[in-house]
C-alpha cells in the first residue's frame, strides 16, 4: 500500500500540470522552451474459467470494463496500444475453472492528467494497474 500511495503521488505530480499531447511554455533561466507530455495505463488481470473459449469472451469483457471507468472519469481519447492474456491449464480446479488467464492492456490516455484517477477507479475494482507520463522537450516553441 506504501509503494501505490507513493506512485499515486508521484503520478500526481507529473501528470497534473499539462494535459496529454499538449504542448506548453515553460520558462527556465529565461529561455523559452515546449514540452510535450502524454500517459500510458497498464493493466493486469486474470481469471478462470471453464474452457479456453470462455477466456476469449472474459478478455474482451475486461476491455469493456476498462473503457467504461474512463468514459466515467472524462477521459477524451482511450487508444488501446497492447492487449495480450495467456490461457493455462489447471489440473486442480481450485479458482473455479479447468484453464487460468493472465491478461494485460495497455492504452494511451489523453488528457495525462486523468491517467491517476483512471488508476485510482481500476485498484478498488482489484486490477493491477501501473502509469506511465512521458514528457519530452520539443523545438520550435510556438
């Protein structure tokens, strides 16, 4: 719980200055410089399930879920970048099902500034989720 609080803080204070594909002014020692910042989201599920079939229906439900809390959160552009699970066999049925699953989703989120919200929302609905905020200079300034 330590480490999320500490990446929730430390993505709060990236993301929140400027919004995801934006470009912004910064001044430093007086000169003038454009920075261009932009999110990532990453999520990890998993699961079981009777038959590897099933598994195909549930990763596309997980997909589902996911847009939904963003449409929720305002987010304005949700571009799916990854989406890949494995199916495994079970020989002991003890999550429910005779194959687990391990997914993962990765989309780019604009504005970055709702990517910790985003975050926030998936955690309490027990997924794994991790962000990333890149921000990069870019010339000319305009």
């Amino acid at each position: 719980m330590k480490h999320l609080t500490m990446a929730l803080l430390v993505g709060l204070t990236v993301a929140a200055p400027a919004a995801a594909g934006i470009m912004r002014a910064e001044e430093s020692a007086g000169n003038k410089a454009c920075f261009n910042e932009s999110a990532t989201v990453n999520i990890n599920y998993r699961g079981s399930a009777d038959s590897p079939s099933d598994i195909i229906g549930k990763a596309d439900g997980q997909m589902a879920i996911v847009k939904k809390e963003a449409e929720k959160i305002g987010i304005t552009s949700f571009e799916l970048q990854n989406h890949n699970y494995s199916i495994n066999n079970s020989n002991h049925r003890n999550d429910g099902g005779d194959y687990n699953y391990n997914g993962n989703m990765n989309f780019k989120v604009e504005p970055a500034t709702k990517a910790p919200m985003l975050m926030e929302a998936l955690t309490e609905q027990n997924y794994q989720v991790s962000i990333n905020v890149n921000k990069y200079r870019k010339q000319p300034c305009q």
